[in-house]
DNA sequence: GTTTACATGTAATCCGTTACATGATTGA
DNA sequence: TCAATCATGTAACGGATTACATGTAAAC
C-alpha cells in the first residue's frame, strides 16, 4: 500500500472499472469512440496499465473462461480502488492541472457522479472555477506585453488561451446552475427517492454513462 | 539525416532557438515565465532535447567560455534546422493534434509569425478552423445520446468541450481577420517597407516575442 | 559569512507509443 | 475458404518526470 501516484490514465480507468467491470477491449472501445478520446486507445497503454492497477491492488481481475476461448480478465474494483478514486476525486483543482492539460479537472468531474454527493461535486466545481479565474487573471497580466505592433502573434495566441478560459470559467458556472436545478426538479416528480439516486441512476445508468461520457 | 518524427517541445524548442539564440536556462525562463508553460520548465526535459537536436544537426552550440565560469551552451538554428521548422510549419491542422492536446496547432500558429508568408498564415488558420469545425460536428452528435435523465456530468461535461471547440472557432475566424487587416492597416503609414518585415520586425522583436508569448 | 537564488547539468525510473504477434469470429 | 474484423495481448524503444549534484552570484 505504497500509495504511489497515479496517472491521469489509470484514474480514468479506475472510473470505468468503477462504473461497470471490464475488460481491456472494453476500455478500448470507449477511449476510441466517444469525447474521451484523448486517452490513447491502444492496447499499449491500456493493458498495461490495467495490469499495473491489478498488482498494486486497486483493481481485481477475473478470469472468465466461458467460451472456451482465450481467457479474458474482467477487472473490478476493490475496496483500496473505490479508496484511492475517491480520495483522488476529493482533489481541488489546481494551477498545474489547468495549464499542463491533460484534462484532469473536467474528468474528476465526469466521475464524480454518483460518487460524490451534490455539495461535494459543488465545492469541486467552485475550486474549478476559483482556478481558472486566477489562471485569466496572469494571462491578463500578460496582454499588456504583447500589446502594441511587432508581436501580432504572440497578442492572437495569447487570445485564444485567454478566450478559452473564459469559456471554461462560464462553464464552471453554468454546470454549477444546472446540477442545482437538476436537483430541485427532479426531487418534485419523485420525491420519495432519496437526493444521491435522483442523479446516480443504477446499473444500467453507469452502462449507458461509460459508452456516451 | 535520417528524419525521425520530433516532439511538439522539440519544435517548440527549434521555434525558440530560431527567434534568437538561446541557453537551456533561457529556455527554462521563457517556459516558466510565460504563456507557453504548458511546457515542462524542468532541466531534465530542456537540456537532452537541446542536445538530441543538436545531435542530429538541427541545432548548433556554441560554446561560452567568456567569464571563465562554468561554459554555457548558446544554441542556434542550422540550416537544416530551419528547413525541419518551416516544413512543421507548413503541416495543416489535424484532428488527432487536436484531440490529443499538445497544443501543436497553436504553437505553429505563434511561431509561424515571420516565417511564413501572410497568405500562408492566412492558409494554415484555414486547415486550424475545418478541423476544429469538423472536431465539433463530432461532439454534436455525441449530445443526443447525453440528453435525458440519468447521465447529467457526461452531458455537461461534454458541453464543456463543445464549449472550448466553439470558443476555438471562433477565435481562428477572428485572428485571420486581425492578420489581414494588420496588413493593411500597417501598409498605409509605412508604405516602403515589405508587407513581410511590417508583422516581422526585427532582432529585437524576437527577443520580445520569445520573452512574452 | 551564510543563506538564497541563479545556472547547468546528470541519472534512474517509468509511462506511453509503435510495432508486432496471435487466435477467434464473421462475411463474401 | 479466404479475407477482414474482433479481441487480447507482448516487446522494444524513447522521451519526460523526479530527484540528485554542483558550482556561482547576490543578498542579508
């Protein structure tokens, strides 16, 4: 229980073991045919990585030998799994998520549903957004530089990383608003489910969940 | 000059080198100090792909024994240096390069300022937006199987990246406009001077681009 | 005079890419 | 039956991260 850090790949797949067991090809065919997409999908990177997650005891395999065919691992997740996805889900936000890509922030928020509860996925949002706003507030900081003749290029560039964050602070917003009316309406029509499963759905949920997120 | 495939941070580090001559550190400043720090400002990604370029020619170092301190490095283009970074530079836009982040097409766009002509600019910003264009109809058909109930974050989530692929857009039309209208506006007060050299300038522009963008 | 920041690297580790390998299933 | 696709991996290579090493200049 060493506790070494993960990438943002193998937390990706600790989320989509989380949702429903699966198997390697499984994996694949998500990161090729859905938004995830910038997940690499070759096996290269997925098999091993699944592997690594079964070793240090995040994931479990199990070998389904019906068929008869060549044995395929169906992983799943276990309890030091569910530990380590949500104590990673609990993260705030931060700069060096923002600027080095990789899309940390919005796929902890694309997991947390129905991990987390609405005032958790929440405060996850408001730390979004408190990190974009003072990432515009440096890009901000640099127009001044590039301003005046000499550097049309650098001044566009600077734009579109500066129009970008802005989209991405109104985003933050704009989720916040819906999950909170998300929760408001759907509590009227059936009010005798509790708050967590008006969002989480079951089973079937997560299932459509993996092959649409 | 076997012709192997370079990184974004290796052309990034060609792009840089090409505005004026750097050191590793200079490479560090600009990495930690601007825009462009979704670069790894650390000396162990900096200093071997400065070698590995130089290795195979692209670069050349100088070595500076002023001071009698340690010698410093100050690396430049070689010629076939400049011929690896204009060809990167006339590469259109793809849809992997997008998807899988990077930021390979802004980075060509922002180094291409006085390397190539306005009209091929003008071309490249044409190749950035079909593929953001393109990139986005695919995100629009992923919407349907998001609306309804039951998968609320994979539905705002991917609001999110139709949001960033809109603003993207957007931003592609808006900085061909400000390129073409940059040329004409400049052309009027200094009619002798090339169209090229009135968004280039000269030395000393470089040293301002390499520092603020 | 000692610490802090500047400056230039090297080494180990490790993840991801690319290419290869192979068997089962389906369609022509 | 032959090709193409599905499905499940392995192996080699290489680049990036992290940590370490070291020496100089400035600040206090």
């Amino acid at each position: 229980m060493a506790e070494r850090k993960l990438t943002t790949l193998e937390y990706a797949l600790l989320g989509l073991v989380g949702m429903s067991p699966l198997t390697g090809y499984d994996v694949h065919k998500v990161f090729a045919t859905t938004p995830l997409a910038h997940f690499s999908s070759s096996p290269g990177a997925i098999y091993p990585a699944l592997r690594r997650l079964a070793q240090i005891g995040l994931l479990e395999a199990r070998l389904d030998t019906s068929k008869e065919a060549r044995p395929r691992r169906v992983f799943s997740l276990t309890a030091a799994g569910e530990r380590a996805l949500d104590a990673w889900l609990h993260q705030p936000v931060t700069r060096e998520e923002l600027i080095r890509g990789g899309g940390a922030p919005v796929l902890r928020f694309s997991l947390a549903g129905g991990r987390l509860s609405r005032e958790e996925i929440l405060a996850y949002l408001e730390t979004y957004q408190k990190a974009v706003a003072a990432y515009l507030k440096e890009l901000y900081g640099y127009t001044e530089l590039t301003t005046g003749p000499g550097n049309l290029h650098g001044h566009l560039s600077l734009h579109l990383g500066i129009r970008g964050s802005e989209s991405e602070l109104e985003w933050t917003r704009w989720a916040a608003a819906e999950i909170k009316r998300a929760g408001r309406v759907s509590r009227k029509p059936s009010p005798s489910r509790s708050k967590r499963k008006d969002i989480q759905g079951g089973p079937e949920c997560h299932k459509i969940r993996s092959e649409t997120l």
